[in-house]
C-alpha cells in the first residue's frame, strides 16, 4: 500500500501579508541599528529601498511603501509558481 502526501495550495492573500510585514519589520530595525549604530550593512538594505537621507521622514515612507510591494510581487510570483507546480503534480501523485 503506497502513502501519498497530499500538498495544499499555498495562500497567496497570507503570504502576501506575511512577506509585507517581515519586510517592514526588518526595515525597521535597519534603519534603527543605522542610526544608533551606524553600521554600513544597515545603510545598504536601507539604500535600496529610498535614496532619501537617513534623518528624513521620507525614507520612513519609502522604505515602507517598498516593503509592502515587495512582499506582494514576491508572493505573486512564488504563490502563482509554487501552486502551479502542486496543480500539476497532484495527478502524477493519485496515479502512484
């Protein structure tokens, strides 16, 4: 008797979210280790979400914004891929 392991399809609307605040998150805590510990590792996750100075509020704005539509494109492609490939794979599995 062979066991097959069934796969769920990945939630999109979830990992969006999900990839979106840890994204925001880890931007937050760069740009508070830039500024208490001015380090060049955290000016340069910072420096590729705004070319705004460190001391603006814009880079706040920006670095947010990025985040947020980073973590989205990220789970559009990797939740769009990802089901795709168990879709396509489920028949090969019941066949077994």
């Amino acid at each position: 008797m062979a066991v097959t392991q069934a796969h769920t399809r990945l939630s999109i609307n979830g990992l969006g979210w999900g990839l979106s605040a840890a994204f925001a998150i880890l931007f937050v805590l760069c740009m508070l280790i830039a500024w208490f510990m001015p380090m060049r590792a955290a000016h340069g996750y910072v420096s590729l979400l705004s070319d705004a100075d460190i001391r603006s509020t814009r880079i706040w704005v920006d670095g947010l914004i990025w985040s947020l539509a980073g973590g989205w494109l990220i789970a559009l492609v990797l939740g769009t891929v990802y089901n795709w490939i168990v879709a396509r794979r489920a028949p090969d599995l019941i066949r077994k």
